[in-house]
C-alpha cells in the first residue's frame, strides 16, 4: 500500500479475517472510544494469533443504526485463528474500494476527497448504514513512531457498489 499518494485511486480487495476489539457507541463518544480500543488493542496484540499482515492494523466500520456506531480495531488473521476473549472474528468480503493515503489531523477532508471523487468518476458509495462501508489500514510504523495518533497516517478505503 502506498502511503505518500494523495490520489485517490481504484483498489479492488480480496476477502479477509479480522479479529480485534470493537465497540457501539453514538457518534459523538466515537472520538473518545476508538482510541481507547486502540490503546487495549496494543495491550492485548500478542493475544491475536496467526497475523497476515504484521505491517498493518485495521479499523472496521461494521455498521450505523441512526446515531450509533459500531467500530473495530485489529489484524488481519488467518481464517482458523482463535478469537480471545472479549474480541470479535469478521470475514470481510471481497470489495472494490476508493482508496486515499491520509496523513495529518484533518481526516473529514480526506474523507470529503474521496467521496467527492466517487461522484465524479460515475461510482456509487455503499450506503452508511452498511457494514465495511468505509476500512482504514493504519501501517505498524504509526503505532512505534507516534503513539498518539495526533498525525495519523493510514489509508482510508471507501467501499463502491458494483
């Protein structure tokens, strides 16, 4: 995956597993959930056998009921992996995407980049309300370097219906 493109680009994915941690909540908590998951997940990452993809960690959009959100954050797993304790197993099926390098504070306008580029390139955005309607693969250098994530750096895929 390349980081340094600010170009929004097609990227088909195939299916994957994911185990991780998640959590429900409205919309306004999500800013203070998310990062907590991330701090339990890196607590927790040896817990997560049988990775794929060690250079990365994921965070999944699984679905909105009005103002309340359910997001995850984990690994790419082989299918057979044990789930922890307190974690959950997703198989994410194989989409095509939009996909954005992002990097910095102002991630709605990345988001806004990505949209805007859906609609003029004749694509349609899954509906919002969808699971997987959006997935950020956050490379393992942002965790080591910042820890913070004040200047995250991750790309952001946006699923498109075929």
């Amino acid at each position: 995956m390349e980081m340094m493109n600010m170009d929004v680009t097609l990227v088909s994915k195939d299916r994957f597993t994911f185990v991780g941690l998640s959590t429900t909540c409205p919309f306004s908590e999500l800013s203070i959930e998310v990062p907590k998951l991330w701090k339990q997940l890196e607590l927790r990452k040896d817990e997560i056998l049988h990775r794929t993809d060690t250079n990365y960690r994921v965070e999944l959009f699984l679905g909105r009921e009005g103002d309340i959100f359910t997001e995850a954050v984990g690994f790419v797993v082989e299918e057979n992996s044990p789930v922890p304790e307190g974690m959950i197993k997703v198989s994410v099926p194989s989409y095509r995407y939009a996909a954005l390098s992002h990097r910095g504070p102002d991630v709605q306008q990345s988001y806004s980049k990505v949209f805007q580029w859906i609609k003029e390139n004749g694509y349609t955005i899954a509906p919002y309300l969808e699971a997987f309607h959006h997935i950020e693969w956050y490379p393992e250098h942002t965790f080591r370097e910042s820890g913070d994530m004040k200047e995250p750096e991750f790309e952001i895929y946006v699923r498109i219906l075929e």
